[in-house]
C-alpha cells in the first residue's frame, strides 16, 4: 500500500502528540466471530490455498489486508523473508547509496536502556512508583502541567550522559563514514547516536531530546544547563525566567507537535532514498510508523527486529526481515561486508567510564565533551 507522499505529510505534520498511539486493540469485535470463523474455514478448505498463502505479487491493498488479518488469526503463511546475503549485496553493490535509517527503543536495550514496551521489562511497566494513572501519562503534557514531579524524577535517571552507543549505533556511524547514509529518523531520546560519532545533521530526532529547554506556555528557550541543575541535581521542576509557568527538556510529548523540521526533511529525503532500514522498532506510534510505507515502490527495506511489524514481506516492496537482536544482527552484517573489525574498534572507541545509576544528590553527571553542542541537534 502506498502513500502520496505530500498528502501524507500533510496529514503527518497535522497530527498533535507525539504520535497518537495506533492501537488495533480498540477495534470493535462485538459480532464479528461468525465472520471471521467463516473466513478462516474457507481459507483452510480452498484447494488453491496453498497458492493464495505464497507472497502475492501485485501487492494489492485487498491482498494485503487478507494476509494480515489470517496472520494475526494464527494461519500459516508462506512468507518470504529474504536472507542476509541479500541485504549485504544490497549495501556492498553500491546500488544503494542514500540509507534511510529509522530506529526504535531497541537499538539502545543492550546499552543497558529499556525499551517502553516489553511486558515485565518495559519503561511503562516499571513506573508503578509513580502512582500514574496511566503509564504514558510520564510523558503527557496535559498531565506535566498539573503534576511534573513524576517525570522530573524519571528524567533524572535516564538522562543521557550514562551510557554508551551500542554495536547497532556503531553500525549507522558506519554507514555515515562510507557516504552511505542519506539520514537517521531516531524515535529515542537517549542521544546515543551523537554519542557514537555521527553527524548532527545526519540525525532527526523526531521525537526530541535533552539537549535544549523550552517553557511549555510560552515557549521561551530556557538554558540548558539550568533545566540539568534543576532536574538531574536538585529534582526539582525547571521553571521558565519570563513567565514562571514550568519548562521541560525539548522532548516531544503526547500532545506536542513533532518538530516541524522532520516534515521538510522527510519530504526531501524520500526523493532520493534507495535503501530503508528499520531498527529495533514495533512501528506503533504515528507518525514515524508511516514512513516505511512511503517510500517508493523500487526501494530496498530491510528490518532488523525480534518481531515482523510494520507489514514487511507482505506488499509491493523487495524487503528483507532479520529477525532477532539488532546487534547480533548487524555483527552479521559487518562480518560479511567486511567491516566487522573497524565496527568494533568505533564502539570500544566511544564507550564511556560513567557508572549508571539512578540520581540523587551524591551520585550526579554531566554531559560527555561532544554530547554538549545543543544547537547542531536536529529537532
């Protein structure tokens, strides 16, 4: 299924919140059973079904739909997800020289980060101490405004600064360093990616980050170094200079707007893009989720993820899924690209001494020397 991309930018870009959560959970299934039962008999007893089961070539929206739905009720499908050999000679071609990168919270788990979804070890499944009435209410502007507490002493745990890029972000600086890498759409916030070395302006993070302050009234730049002090030593609520209502760092929250700067790239990105890889990522939260589907049809996609999400290996596209660990995954790769040496000497060149540790007034830290340049991160 493909999109038009200037309407769908548009549409992107007039969504609120950091992407309002894409939960097919809320369908209403109330008297739908007969139908499903029935269609899955007819699936089983068709003759043909064997063929209708093999990857269907026009991609039709129809046909695409069809396979989910018989996905998600548990057939078995004869997908075809393509190999590594495939996906190497893609990168080693030549043929693809303008990478799209779009990562998840899974990049970042073997630094030590948890992603916010996974059942028992997720971020949102671990803040019971905040007595939330909701788990993504930490991350709610709405609910900022009447009780910032709950995230300010989050924020003074996950600040970045205490932990170091992972192999998987050693592997985007890697494809930067060969001028392969066209741009990396980041839904993180623990600003690993400039930690690893790459470019500002190789990096959207489309979601925000730490790096820069702002008052969510008025929306007056408040200094960075002050919302740190505030948040990280004090555990205290930044307060913004010129109207006194609360500042926070500039990350995007249910309810905010994403930063109008990804619209403009984006749009100019998927002129040129020739190869997308997605990582780490359940392709959930709109509006990143949509950009895979956006490209055009003769671009490359490649997933590196524990699950197959997104509909990869079910469309019109020439996709290929590695399934399991990002950075098992991308070892992988170097090691049949040839990179596998100059991968890990940039990772243990980059790892950093700072204990993580929850903050508190004995047990601060700061930013890292070339974690400071706020103004060269792309928000």
């Amino acid at each position: 299924m493909m999109y038009n991309t200037t309407s769908e930018l548009e549409l992107m870009d007039s969504r609120e919140a950091r992407g309002t959560e894409e939960d097919e959970d809320d369908i209403d299934e109330t008297g739908s059973s007969t139908n499903e039962e029935e269609a899955i008999k007819n699936y089983e007893s068709d003759e043909s079904a064997s063929e209708s089961r093999s990857l269907i070539s026009n991609g039709s929206e129809e046909d695409l739909m069809s396979k989910l739905f018989l996905f998600g009720r548990g057939a078995t499908l004869d997908i075809d997800y393509g190999t590594t050999e495939t996906a190497v000679e893609w990168i080693r071609s030549g043929n693809c020289r303008n990478i799209i990168i779009i990562s998840g919270a899974g990049v970042s788990c073997a630094a030590g980060i948890p992603d916010f979804r996974t059942p028992g070890t997720g971020l949102y499944d671990n803040l019971q101490r905040f007595n939330l009435p909701y788990p993504q209410a930490v991350f709610d502007i709405d609910f900022y405004r009447n009780n910032p507490q709950p995230f300010v002493s989050l924020a003074s745990e996950i600040w970045p600064g205490g932990h170091s890029p992972t192999l998987t972000h050693s592997f985007m600086k890697l494809l930067e360093r060969h001028n392969l890498l066209l741009r990396n759409y980041t839904q993180n916030i623990d600003g690993l990616e400039i930690l690893a070395g790459m470019n500002p302006e190789s990096v959207m993070c489309c979601h925000g980050h730490f790096q820069s302050a702002r008052c969510i009234e008025c929306k007056y730049p408040h200094p960075a170094d002050s919302c740190y002090d505030s948040i990280v030593k004090q555990k205290k609520v930044p307060i913004c200079e010129k109207c006194g209502e609360y500042a926070k760092p500039d990350i995007v929250f249910f309810g905010e707007g994403l930063p109008p700067k990804m619209f403009c790239t984006l749009q100019n990105d998927l002129k040129n893009v020739d190869l997308v890889i997605v990582m780490g990522t359940s392709l959930t939260v709109a509006p990143v989720s949509h950009i895979p589907n956006m490209v055009p049809v003769n671009t490359k996609r490649l997933l590196i993820n524990r699950d197959l999400v997104g509909g990869f290996c079910m469309g019109e596209w020439e996709d290929v899924f590695l399934p399991g660990d990002c950075d098992q995954s991308v070892l992988t790769l170097c090691e049949l690209l040839g990179w596998r040496e100059d991968l890990e000497a940039l990772n243990a060149s980059t790892r950093i001494n700072t204990v993580t540790a929850p903050m508190n007034e004995n047990n601060t830290r700061s930013f890292p020397d070339n974690f400071k340049n706020q103004n060269e991160i792309q928000i």
